[in-house]
C-alpha cells in the first residue's frame, strides 16, 4: 500500500492545516469525551470541510452505540470509523455494513501473543492500527504516549493495511518504521506540546521523518 502518515486528535484549524500542508494522509479527530482531543459536532464540521479531498477524514470513537455513531457520520461524514475500544470483530462489521464506511480498529500489543488478536478482524475491518496497550488504570485506550516493544511487529503481515502507533515522535518514528516494516504511522501525542495541544512544528517534523523512513525502505536503504 501508499504509505500512510497519519495525524490523530486533531482540535484547530491551524494545526489541522500544518499536518495537511505538510502532507498528512489521514487527518483524525476524536470523539471521546473523556479524552483532552475530544471535539465537538461543529468544531467537526469545520474541520471536516477544512479536510476534506486533502487528507482521508478519520472519526475516533470508543465503543461508540449506533445513536452517536449516526450523530458522528451525520456532522463529519468522515471517510473511515476508528474503534478504538473493545469492539468485537461482529461489531466492527456491524458497524462498517450499517454506516457505509471503511472501518479501522485498533489493537492494544505488549506482547506476541496480542497480535493473535488482529486475525479475526482481517476479514472485517479495512484497515488495522497497532498501538502500545494502555496499562490497566488508564483512562484513555490510545494517546498516552507508550510504545511497546517494535521488534513484536517485525514480521505482522496481515492481509489488511495496518498503521503502527504507541509512543511516536519526530525523534524515533524513523527507527520504528525501519524496525518493523510499517507502511502507516500515527501519531497524537508525540506532536504535542501538552496533552491535547498540537505543535505545528513537531507535526511538519514527525511527517518529514516518516516520508523520509518510507522512501528509505522502498529504496532498500537503511
């Protein structure tokens, strides 16, 4: 697949902006109260507009019911449904039939044997993000900073495109795509400035380091 670069936790038209100048393939916005990036119907709707033919439109959602789901496609219409809790891979189809849309869901890893768990969601959803699982008191399944072990994901070749996530940042997304192989990457807070502020400077920098890990793996370069 194109390689993907993905900017998560999206709240501002400036930094939405700064990522897609920069070349953001996808641009994320979360709803998820519970989170510092959670956003709004209209905030959503402005920046969807803003997005929108420029970069894929990414909603994230934590076991979302069929009601804010509607409410969310309603006022983004984004391109793809992020599952970012524990949504079953009966679910995960339920909800790309229902709503017309492309689904990605998230796989919290911290050891071998989590990747196991993507199988059943091969057949179900379109795309796959693998990130650090949160530990057992957090109060947000993804965005807390944590990477896991990049060597694990070596050799995942799932038939489904899958994004790496957990724990990157302009100084190490390099080294984790050469790592393990990656044709996507995301990214939320490791281009903050503090938890749920953007920085235009680390987002144009993290893009720039990925483009630039990309073309080196295409090229055979290390």
């Amino acid at each position: 697949m194109a390689p993907i670069v993905k900017i998560c936790g999206l709240s501002n038209a400036a930094t939405l902006e700064a990522a897609l100048v920069a070349g953001a393939t996808m641009a994320g916005f979360v709803f998820f109260p519970k989170s510092p990036r959670n956003i709004g119907y209209e905030e959503a709707r402005a920046l969807g507009a803003q997005a929108r033919g420029r970069a894929r439109i990414v909603a994230l959602s934590v076991d979302a019911d069929d009601d804010a789901l509607a409410r969310i496609v309603e006022w983004l219409s984004p391109d793809i449904l992020q599952l970012h809790g524990r949504e079953t891979p009966a679910r995960v189809a339920e909800i790309r039939e229902r709503f017309g849309r492309p689904t990605m869901k998230a796989i919290g890893v911290s050891a071998p044997a989590d990747f196991a768990a993507a199988a059943s969601y091969e057949t179900v959803a379109d795309f796959m993000l693998i990130d650090a699982k949160p530990p057992k008191n957090a109060l947000l399944p993804g965005g807390n900073g944590l990477a896991f072990d990049w060597a694990l994901a070596r050799d995942f070749q799932p038939r489904t495109p899958w994004l790496l996530s957990g724990g990157l940042d302009p100084a190490n997304v390099a080294e984790a795509i050469a790592l393990t192989g990656a044709r996507g990457v995301d990214v939320s807070s490791g281009v903050e400035s503090a938890p749920g502020v953007k920085d235009g400077g680390k987002i144009r920098a993290f893009i720039a380091a990925a483009r630039g890990a990309f073309q080196r793996a295409t090229e055979g370069v290390g």
